[in-house]
C-alpha cells in the first residue's frame, strides 16, 4: 500500500480536510471517529468506521482522588 501523508495541525482543520475530500482517510479512537462522523459529516451515513483496529492503547474513566461516590457509580458502570 502506498500512501502520501496530509499533515495539517489542528483537529478541525483535519476533520474539513477529510469531509471535503482533501484526503480518503482519518484514523483516531473509535468513538471520538463515530462522535465526528455523526456530528461533523454533510452525510454521516457516507462515511464508515472500518472494524479493523491498528493499535490496542487502554482507554478507562479516571476519577478524582477521594471522590468515592463517583468511584463507586464507574466501577458499578464499567462492570456491567
């Protein structure tokens, strides 16, 4: 596979370069890719997230020292 990267700087301007076609691909964390694909794209149902995952990083909720409460309520959510 060959490929020419599209360097831009900032997030936004990446996004607009994708859905005005600039570039055919955009890579990111699944759901932060379905969040802009359904509140950024002209047309979200022309876009899709491919299934395929190029990396494995450990995403998990951070919770505030000391604040058992909210601790409790997002170990009880994770373990469902």
């Amino acid at each position: 596979m060959e490929f020419k990267p599209v360097v831009i700087e900032k997030r936004d301007e990446a996004l607009n370069a994708f859905f005005l076609g600039r570039c055919d691909v955009y890579t990111g964390d699944s759901s932060a890719l379905n969040a802009d694909r359904l509140s950024q794209a002209p047309n979200p149902d022309d876009y899709i997230i491919l299934p395929e995952r190029i990396s494995k990083e450990p995403l998990a909720p951070v919770v505030r020292h000391g604040d058992e409460e909210w601790n409790d309520i997002v170990r009880w959510w994770s373990m469902r």
